[in-house]
C-alpha cells in the first residue's frame, strides 16, 4: 500500500508542475509557436536570456553585445543577433556592426529615438524592419535576418542580410534539352523566382508569400501574371495552401500531396519542372506558379494530360521535326503501357492473329518454358524495375555499369536457365526502354504501374481486357479535375482551336490564342499577318 500511495503522490505532483508550466506560458516552454504575442522586454539582458532560452543556448546563433557610439556623449547597449550560415557575414560586418560602432551616427540623438535613426538613416541595408513580438523576432532571425536589439527599448530591427552557401544555377539533371537555355532551378526560392523574373519582365508578374509549417515555417512563393491567369483558379491554390496544417515542408513533393484533386489516382494532376524556360511559358499560358523554399522543383496549375508530354525541345526546333518526335513520344508511351499485356493475350487466346512463321519460332521458344506467358511477364516486369531502382539508388559511377551489366547477365542467365523465352525478354526490354522516353517521371511511373493490371486482365480475357482496362483508364482520365479544369482539355471537353499544341504544334507564328480553360483573359498572344514571307521578285535590288 505504501508504494501505491508513494506512486499516485509522485503523479499527482507531476501533473501539478505541469499545470504551472501552461500557466507561465512560452517563457518556460522555450517554444516559438508558445511566443505569439508575446512582446520584447525593455532590457538588453533580459532579451538576451529570452533568446538563448527558447534557441536552446544553440552554437549557431551567435549574438554580439557592443556599445553603440563607443565615445560619444552617451553610449547605447546594443545586441546583434543573427543565426551563422543564414547570413552574409560581410554585409553584416560592413553595414551593421561598423554603422553601429561609428560614434559620429550617435551625436545629439535623443535615446528615445535611437530605434527610429538607426531604421532610416544608419543601418544601409536593403530591408529594415520593425520586430515588436517575439514570433516575428525568431521568424526573421531563422529566416536569414539580422536582429538588432537596444537597450531601453521594447522593439526591435530587421536587417535583410540573407545569404549563406547556396547551390550555384547549373545544367538541368532531369529535363535534358538539346536545344534552349541550360539553367535549372535551385534550392533558394529567391534564386528561382530571379530566374523567371528575368524572362517576364513584366510589372504584372505578381509573387505572394506565406510560411507554411508550424515547425519548419517554410517559405511558399504563389507567381502568376495578373491579368492573365484566371483569378478564380489562383483564389483556390491559395485557400488549399492556406488549410494546409501540418508540422513541415521540406519539398514541392509534399505540397503537391496536400494540395491535389485526387490523391487515389495514379495519375499526375500537378506539374512540376526544374526548368525556368518551362516555367515561364506556364506562366505565359495562364498558369500558376508554386515555388517551395529548398526545392529545385516548381509546381504549375492546372495541369493537362498532354502537358506531360510535351519537353522544351518542341518549341525550339523546327515544327515538322518536333511534331515527328513528339507523336513517337505519345506512341512509345502506349507501348510501355500495353506492349507486355498485348504479347500475353496474342500467345495465350489469340495466337491467329500472329504471322505463322511467327507463331512456330515462338512456340518452340517456349517449349521448354516451365511457366505460363503471365508469369513469364510479370518476373521479368518484376526483375527489371529491380534492376532500375538499383541503379537509381546506387552510386552514379557505378549505377549505370549495374543496371547495364545487370539487365545483359540476368537475361542472357533467365534464358539459358530456360525461365524465360528470348522474346519475352526482347518485350520486356523494348517496354523498359519505351518507358525512358516519356518526358515525365510522373507519368511514366504511371503506365508502369497500369502495365501490370493490364497484363492481369489480358492473361485472364485477352485483348477483350485490354481494350476494357484501356476504357477503363480513358473514362478515368475524363473524370479526373485539376484545380477545376478538365484534365483531358482540349480533347475532352473538345475545344477545336486550343489543337494547336496537343499530339503536334502549330508553328510559333500560330500561336495565336492561349488555353481557354486555363486563361480567360488577354487570350490574344500572336499578332496578325505574323507568317514569315520572302520578298516580292519585284522588291528585289539588282547585284
């Protein structure tokens, strides 16, 4: 009895003292979220304590006290806060300590008033701000910002001295263009948004930010042009941003989960491009660009099907050449979906539709084949997407030497093994290929998977399975809504002059009008009479 009494004595205290601690607020609880609201003390000391306290005394923030105006009449207690690896180190050496320390600033200036001098006429900085609030004080100084603080006032300054060690702008990795710029996105939003800011320059070009993240407090950047973007559409990307609750944002990944029409469908419904030249022309069109603080990666909406589809190489080549390579882009798509599941249901129920000299070569192929043609398909479907994470995940020295030397042995064994038929593993490797050809990871990743249910279906129907799982997926993909727009626009609802760039393009003199489901407003984009002519015989000068 006396350790059960002991037991309930010890959890009741417990329970008190934590009782006290809701009751003295976020000073104890050193959490920035408990900070709101909660104003700056007056003291100097005071704020310091405040601040090693909730940062945990943490290495990287680094705060120097000095006396500001050392030598004149009255020298001022001043702190500069900033987090190390956040900031330019030399603008704040330059632009702030030397302002703070030149005695000459500080003559005949009333104390009250430091604050406000320093805001507009010392600190030669490029964004100075006023902190009243201790949420908005460690917001700035995890942000980049410089925080000054003085004694004797309940205020603070913000010095816009964001810097650090960034990735530099480099080739893209994923979006590979033989032809248009070769830059890529970076993990600075700033950096990013200064990337399209060069290709637009157009005041209506607008950018709205918001934190999202309650620990993370990620920078969201929302970019669209006024006046060409539908308001509707851009009025709900910021509702679904702001309903987003959640503890971190650490990629676009992340935000497109949380902000997707349909989460169950494997399907794409949001794009994303590293590209500034993409995003630039998404933009143009009326779309909305969501840049993540930390990501390479920029999501656009709405988003169609054919988008996925569609690389910057089409619109910086030749029109016929770039209409061949997209149509054989379009059609290699269907073949990674379908080419495995068509093989199946052709040797298993429908082998009179195959050439006879054919037939016979496969038939004695899989003479000795232990296996039905389905699980023939599905291990070496199996075996080859182990193969292609592997050399994703390995290192890239040695990645592709795996993947290559992987594929050739595992075949060549699979085949002398007599698991599998040589023409099985041709299908399997021609539908592996195919699938490297889709410009999207995305969307290719799709037919990856719709590639096994359809090889399902076909060995249990045939081609009837096919063609219903086909059915299936088209009435799928007009069902599916990005951000309010038909996915299958313009072929579904059919808008005949938004054709011009879906399965081929027009020439860019023909361009003349943008999406109608996308952009309402300003559609106009090419002028009138813009084909190119050669001169009149007549109009020619002599040699």
């Amino acid at each position: 009895m006396a350790l059960w009494s002991a037991f309930f004595n010890k959890l009741s205290k417990n329970k008190q003292r934590k009782a006290n601690g809701m009751k003295n607020g976020a000073v104890r609880s050193g959490r920035a979220d408990d900070l709101e609201k909660k104003y700056l003390d007056k003291r100097l000391e005071a704020n310091i304590q405040m601040i090693k306290e909730t940062t945990g005394n943490s290495s990287d923030i680094i705060i120097r006290v000095l006396e500001a105006g050392k030598g004149s009449h009255f020298p001022i207690q001043a702190a500069v806060v900033m987090a190390d690896g956040l900031t330019d180190n030399a603008t704040v050496s330059d632009f702030i300590i030397e302002s703070l320390l030149n005695e000459q600033h500080f003559e005949d200036i009333p104390k009250e008033k430091v604050l406000t001098v320093l805001e507009k006429k010392i600190l030669s900085v490029t964004n100075v701000k006023v902190i009243k609030e201790w949420n908005e004080l460690f917001n700035s100084l995890l942000s980049g910002e410089t925080v000054v603080l003085v004694d004797g006032t309940d205020q603070a300054l913000g010095a816009g001295t964001r810097g650090g060690k960034t990735r530099n702008v480099t080739d893209p990795n994923t979006e590979v263009s033989i032809r248009g710029p070769k830059e890529s996105f970076t993990e600075s939003i700033r950096d990013n948004t200064a990337l399209i800011r060069r290709r637009i320059c157009n005041p209506n070009l607008w950018l709205e930010s918001m934190k999202i993240g309650k620990e993370t407090k990620t920078n969201v950047g929302i970019m669209y042009i006024k006046g060409i973007a539908n308001d509707e559409i851009v009025e709900e990307v910021k509702t679904r941003l702001r309903r987003i609750d959640t503890d971190s944002i650490l990629d676009s990944g992340i935000i497109e989960q949380f902000i997707e029409d349909e989460t169950y469908s494997v399907f794409p419904t949001i794009f994303y491009s590293e590209r500034p030249d993409t995003i630039s022309s998404n933009l143009l069109e009326g779309r909305i660009a969501i840049f993540i603080d930390g990501s390479p990666f920029v999501l656009t909406v709405p988003a169609l099907f054919i988008e996925f589809f569609q690389t910057a190489d089409d619109y910086y080549t030749r029109v016929d050449i770039s209409n061949a390579i997209r149509m054989l882009r379009i059609l290699v798509f269907f073949v990674s979906m379908i080419a495995p599941a068509t093989y199946v249901a052709l040797t298993n129920f429908h082998q009179e539709m195959i050439p006879t000299q054919l037939i016979i070569t496969i038939a004695a192929q899989r003479e000795a084949i232990p296996f039905p043609a389905i699980v023939e398909a599905v291990l070496m479907e199996l075996t080859f997407e182990i193969l292609r994470e592997a050399g994703l995940r390995l290192p890239k020295t040695i990645g592709q030497a795996v993947s290559i030397v992987g594929a050739l042995v595992i075949g060549q064994s699979a085949v002398q093994a007599g698991l599998v038929s040589p023409m099985m593993v041709m299908v399997v490797a021609l539908t592996g290929i195919a699938s490297f050809a889709t410009p999207s990871f995305s969307i290719a990743i799709s037919a990856r998977l719709i590639r096994f249910a359809l090889m399902i279906i076909s060995s249990i129907i045939g081609i009837y399975g096919i063609i219903i799982g086909v059915m299936f997926i088209t009435i799928h993909l007009c069902s599916l809504r990005s951000f309010g727009v038909p996915y299958m626009a313009p072929f579904a609802p059919l808008i005949v002059k938004n054709l011009g760039d879906t399965v081929i393009r027009m020439p860019a003199w023909k361009k003349d009008i943008r999406p109608k489901l996308i952009s309402q407003n300003n559609i106009e984009r090419t002028g009138q009479d813009q084909r190119p002519k050669p001169p009149d015989k007549k109009d020619e000068q002599p040699r």
